[in-house]
DNA sequence: CTGGTTTTGACAATCATTATCAATTAGCTA
DNA sequence: TAGCTAATTGATAATGATTGTCAAAACCAG
C-alpha cells in the first residue's frame, strides 16, 4: 500500500514552490536549510516515485545530474540550447511525443522515453558570429 | 600545441566505427578488445577534446552515462535503443526534421542541429521483464 | 639526437545516486 | 484508542561514472 507522510508531501511543495528545474541535492539542501530533517535517500526516492508516476519531469543535465520540476497539466517538454553561450529555451514537443510512441510501438519497443534535444546557435550568437 | 598521437586516433576511429552512440566506458572497453593498451582517462580527454571541436556529439543517456557518436554530416538518421541489451534499430524522424528546424527558427535559432533517441524494451526484453 | 612540452595512464579522489537494514510510523481493525 | 503489520525512513556503505594527480613516456622542432 501507498502510504502518505509528511515528507513526501514536503518534497512535493518544495517542488511546486521551486520555478523551473532543481536537482535532487539542491532540493535535498533547500528542504535542510528551511529546517526540514528530511533525509537524503528520502528525497531521492521521493522523487522517484513522483517521476514514475508522472506528477514530475525529469531531465539529465550536462554535467550528468538529474534534474526534477513540477509537471504541469501539460507537463513535458524538451529544449533548445545555444551551443555557444547555453541560453536554453524550453519549448513544447507534441508532435515529436507522438511520433516517438508511434516509432516505438512500431518495433515492438515499450516503456519508450526519448531524448529530443535541438542544439544551434541563438539570434545573440549568430549575431556576434557574423561580425566575427 | 596539440599533438597527434595514435591513441587519440584510435578514438576517433573506433567512434567512426561505431553506428549510434556509445559511452566512454564502452569505447574504452571496444578498445580493450580489440588489442589497445589505452587508458581510460585517455579516452574520457580524447572524447571530451573531439567533443569540444565539434567532431564529436554528446548527450546523457537516461541513465546518467554521457554517450558520444561521430558527427557524421551523412546519412542522417536517428536511433530506438533497447536499455536492457542494447539492440539499436534505425529509425526515420522526417516529422521531427521538420520539427526541430521550425522551432530553431521560431526562436531566433541558426545551424540547428538535433539529438533525437529513442530508449525503451525491445520486445523480447519487454517479455523477459514480464516473466520475471 | 636533444630539449622542452604535451600527453599518457595507473590510481586516488570526487560526486551523484542506489542499496542496505534496523528502527520508526501510517493506516487499518477491533 | 491500542495494537498489529507492512511500508517508509534515514544513516551509512556501496556503486559507478567521471575527473584530478603526477611521474614516466612520447611527440616534434631544431
């Protein structure tokens, strides 16, 4: 059975209450700091299951740390990174969702996650790259 | 100065030799087998030097490794990997080609390049889970 | 060939994450 | 409300990928 405790649910508001992605540590620190007890591997798990059951995204970030942030109604989404100064843009995917089912149905895979990155230069970048 | 040296070669030919991506470890192992006494920190530098010039692509496997592949600027095309063992099929992305470029530009984006993969259970993989 | 640097590679260190496991606790039932 | 039972917690150890260290070896110019 499922059971409800007080640091699930702290774990769940500290997600609501942060804008944007924060990592697992971070998270771990920020409930710490505000004077939570909460243990490490806790909050680790506590992610986790918030992830598997969809009420949270999770993404790799560059330097290989797992990122986590509230999932909204529509949830998941990917991004788009300057390759150059590493502005990034978070920009929805609808149409790549579907396609990576489809494919993955397709072959007969299941539990299909993707990784849909697009890298490129942003205006800024382009713009200093052409005057250099 | 930046010297050549024949084990940085060797990376960047077992990387040519390799369709889709693949870790650091397993390039370090690929080259093991096949008779060279390379380092593994050597590898790790060779990949991140041939990714920091741009004849290398990286991104995070779902599962935290970094994963590298040959820039091939030919015969584009994209993967669905089985995490359990690792079967790779090649899949078309026409949809997502078109995608990714709209969305670049709709940004402000130029040179948009993209990471698109696909991870799941092949079928007999998701059958040996359902077994087991 | 020789000198001055860069690069290598074995190994230690680091960092995030996961497993372990005894102690605690939620939620049911009477 | 008290008690039971299984899920959950959390301190710590273990794991696994990656990076740092530094003496020895290799590269390249002269």
């Amino acid at each position: 059975m499922k059971r409800n405790t007080w640091q699930r649910e702290a774990v769940r508001e500290a997600l609501d209450g942060t804008e944007g992605f924060i990592s697992a540590q971070a998270l771990h620190s920020a409930l710490h700091a505000s004077g939570s007890p909460i243990g490490l591997a806790t909050v680790y798990r506590a992610l986790g299951d918030l992830a598997s059951t969809g009420e949270a995204d999770s993404l790799q970030s560059p330097d290989g740390e797992a990122l986590y942030r509230a999932c909204s109604t529509t949830g998941h989404h990917h991004h788009l990174i300057c390759r150059n100064c590493g502005l990034t843009v978070e920009i929805s995917a609808e149409p790549v969702e579907e396609w990576a089912k489809g494919v993955a149905a397709e072959h007969g895979f299941t539990q299909a996650a993707h990784v849909v990155d697009v890298f490129g230069l942003c205006a800024a970048c382009t713009k200093l790259q052409a005057g250099a």
